[in-house]
C-alpha cells in the first residue's frame, strides 16, 4: 500500500527535536530506524500529519559506563547492541534477546529506543529491560526525567511518553555474574513471538538466591511472571524450577489470535520459563 500523505522534518539537535514535536501536538510520529514505523504507514495503521526524523540528532547513539548503570543512547542500532563488548560483558540478556530481533537487515536499521517506544507486547526486548529493571530517559519541553520499566509501558502500543518526549537513553543496571537466557517461540524464522520469556538468575551456594523473568507477548504490556519469581527463591534442582514455572502465566492476560489461543499462549509461557530458567542456571 501507498502511505497517507504527511510533513516531514528533521530536526539536527535534540532541542530542535523537542521544540517540533511540542508544536505538533498528537499529529506527529518520530522516525528512527523506521522498522516499526514504516510498516505501520505503510498499512495506513498510521496517520501522523508529520514525521519528525530523529535519526541525525548527534549524541543520541553509544554505549556507555555510568557507575553501576550502562547508558544506551536510544539511537543505537540493534547490531551495535549485540556487538557491543559493554553490553555482552554486563548485560547478557540483551544482547542475547537483541540477535533474535528480526534479520541482520532490520537489526542495522532498527534502534533500541525505537523499539520500545513503539511498545509492541510481542516485540522482543520490551520484555528483556522489564527483566533487567531498566530506565527509560526522556526529553521534553520540561526538561528530563527517568522513568523505570516497570511503569513505562502502559498498555498496548502505548507509553508514558508525551506526544511532545523523546526517548533519548535506556540505562541498564550491571548484572555482571547473573545467568540469563532468553527464549522465544515462533512459527517461522524472524516472525514475531508468539511467546518469548527472558531470564536472569542470581545463584548462591548451588540454589537460585533471585530471578527475573520478563514475559512477551503474554497481554497488552510486557509482564513480570512475579510468581514464579517467587516460587523460585531457593529453588536448587530442575524439579523445584518445573513447579516454579507453572506458575510463569498467572496474572497474565494473553490474547488470541490465528497463531495461538490463550490457553496455548500460556502452556508455552510454562514450558519456555522452565527452559529459560534452567537454560540461565546452567543446567539446561
């Protein structure tokens, strides 16, 4: 299909940036890697009277050390995420969930930032910075504020952002010695998950002392199974990681639709758990 017909700009600072989107009002959408806009323009599932193209803006891509957090500028590619040596070294689980991101043409075109701020429940790495308990930092006209993970997400394809923010950096605690895996289930090569689950394990004396598991595509945000993150403390054989992961789909609220219903969205959000969890500590 054809887009609508929309303005375009493309602002070269962050204030500029900022300044465009405040004069727009709910009539503009940001453009960064395009992979998640462009198709929905492309559909005319998007209507936006102007494109605010962001991807110029210097200082917005990198990544960085900052004390205990890693400073993602919100422009990093998905390749440079994965290969960066910051990020393998002191969080694993994004760089793991990130080389599953679509194909190697997506993954160098596509950003971080752009990713969650489209906020697609089945996307992969929303999911990934809920596990991590990652902060999200934005720019607008009121100047800069951080907003944790867990309350960026507000419901489907929405964010906490104003029409008039930018996303400008994601900032990830370090969690240099945790296990981590995350692993997804798909019908075929780079389609959207139909399930996908990421792991993070902290284990002491031979049992897990704490976990973290974020849920994709398990309702209209990305979910914390809390549950089993309970369930799991102490937890030291394969045995007490299968009890704990039944319980991976309680409180959640998958959908249904021709890939899958409810029920067998949540039998995989089980069975992927427990492959994860056993998969971070090594035993899997």
């Amino acid at each position: 299909m054809i887009p609508p017909a929309f303005d375009y700009a493309r602002p070269t600072s962050l204030d500029e940036a900022v300044r465009t989107l405040a004069d727009a009002g709910e009539e503009a959408k940001v453009l960064a890697g395009g992979q998640s806009l462009l198709p929905l323009l492309r559909l005319r599932l998007a209507f936006p009277e102007l494109v605010v193209d962001v991807g110029r803006i210097p200082g917005l891509r990198g990544v960085r050390e900052d004390g205990d957090m890693l400073a993602i500028g919100a422009l990093t590619t998905h390749h440079d995420v994965v290969h960066d040596p910051l990020v393998r070294r002191h969080a694993g689980l994004l760089a793991q969930a990130t080389e599953t991101v679509a194909d190697p043409a997506v993954r160098h075109r596509g950003t971080l930032g752009g990713s969650l701020a489209h906020a697609d429940p089945a996307g992969d790495l929303p999911a990934v910075v809920l596990a991590l308990d990652a902060e999200l930092v934005a720019v607008g006209p009121g100047g800069r504020r951080t907003i944790p993970a867990r309350d960026f997400f507000t419901d489907y394809l929405q964010t906490t952002l104003a029409p008039d923010e930018l996303l400008v950096e994601v900032r990830v605690p370090k969690r240099e010695g945790w296990g981590f895996r995350y692993e997804k289930f798909h019908r075929v090569a780079q389609s959207w998950a139909m399930v996908g689950v990421a792991a993070l394990v902290r284990r002491d004396d031979g049992h897990i002392a704490e976990a973290r598991i974020g849920l994709t595509n398990m309702g209209a945000t990305p979910l914390r199974a809390s549950a089993s993150e309970e369930a799991l403390a102490g937890a030291g054989d394969a045995e007490a990681v299968a009890r704990a992961a039944r319980e991976a789909a309680e409180g959640t609220r998958p959908s249904r639709d021709a890939s899958a219903s409810p029920e067998y969205r949540a039998h995989l959000a089980r069975v992927l758990t427990k492959r994860a969890v056993l998969a971070a500590t090594g035993a899997g």
